[in-house]
C-alpha cells in the first residue's frame, strides 16, 4: 500500500511542476463536483454537480451546470427523500491569486431554476399520514466562494463553499453547502 502512496506521490509532484499559461480567455472546462449540504444532519444530505466553465479575461470565467441535491426528512422511523435538480449559470470573478494562476480564490454569483421532488411523488405514508408539501418548480440565486490549484496544465483541485436562495420550495429557502470538485481544462 506504502508503494502506491509513494507513486501517486511522486505523479502528483512531476504533474505540478509544469510552469504553462493558466485561465486562458474563451478556454472551456469541464467540472465535476460533490459535498455535502451544511445543516443539523452533516454527513446524510449531498449534492453532485456538474459543469462547463468558459474562461473570460483577467481571471473570471462563466458556470454553467446541473445539480442533483438529496436530502432527507424524519418521519417517525421514515426518512421521506427531498430531490432537488437545478440548472444553474452565472459568472466566477477572481480576488485573490499568484501571477501564474496556480493559485486562485474567485468568488460567483449565479441564478438558478430547477424542480423540488419530496418522497419520489407519493403523498400518502404506510401509516396513513399525508405529506402537505408537493413538487415544485423552484427558482433563485446562488453565490460560492472557490479555492482552485492547478495539479498540472489541464486539472484543477476547486474547494468551495456555497449558498443558494430558493423560492418556490416548502422546505429552507438558504441552503449552504461545502464540497471538493476536480475541473479539466480543454
């Protein structure tokens, strides 16, 4: 196991030793992302996503992507599934970074449109009891703050935390979130 460790290593080090043009204007990407969703119950509730950046000047890029959210309720001993699939864009603006762009931190805002789906559909419980809430069509906006290192010329090791607002949903309209995702540059 030690020898696979001291590999991946020493991949890891030739890999980020390239010393190329990053965050170049009009270069796409392709990122994909996973964490978990920040409340009462860390761990249970995640989100995967994933997305297309186009780089523009200076830094910044657009995001366009598509989620799938899964939390869940109790109920007794139920645990009723929220879903939750949202198409989100926005822009990326960067704030902080070295001059090479191995290292950045970028900042977004994004709106966002989706559908909210508790318990697959199904109103009605085993015990008889009836769900209020219904599927919705949702809306609203989101913001994140990203960390990004280059691991070689073409992928990037994003960190970030993020929110989304939603209206139109019968469950918290703040949503925060945390996770890790792994972009590849074309």
């Amino acid at each position: 196991m030690k020898k696979y460790i001291y590999i991946v290593m020493l991949i890891l080090i030739g890999i980020t030793t390239s010393q190329a043009q990053r965050m170049l204007p009009k270069q796409k990407g392709l990122e994909v992302s996973a964490g978990v969703l920040s409340d009462d119950k860390i761990g249970n509730d995640y989100y995967l996503n994933i997305g297309l950046t186009v780089n523009g000047k200076n830094g910044n890029y657009q995001i366009w992507a598509l989620e799938y959210t899964y939390q869940y309720h109790n109920y007794k001993d139920l645990r009723i599934p929220q879903e939750t699939y949202i198409a989100e864009g926005g822009y990326s603006f960067f704030l902080l970074g070295d001059v090479r762009k191995n290292i950045t931190l970028n900042t977004a805002i994004t709106g966002l449109v989706g559908y909210e789906s508790i318990n697959r559909g199904e109103a009605m419980l085993y015990d008889g009891a009836k769900i209020l809430s219904e599927d919705n069509f949702i809306y609203g906006t989101g913001g994140r703050l990203t960390f990004e290192t280059y691991l070689s010329d073409r992928f990037v090791l994003v960190l970030q935390g993020r929110t989304k607002v939603l209206w139109g949903t019968n469950f918290k309209q703040f949503r925060p979130s945390a996770g890790v995702g792994l972009r590849f540059n074309f």
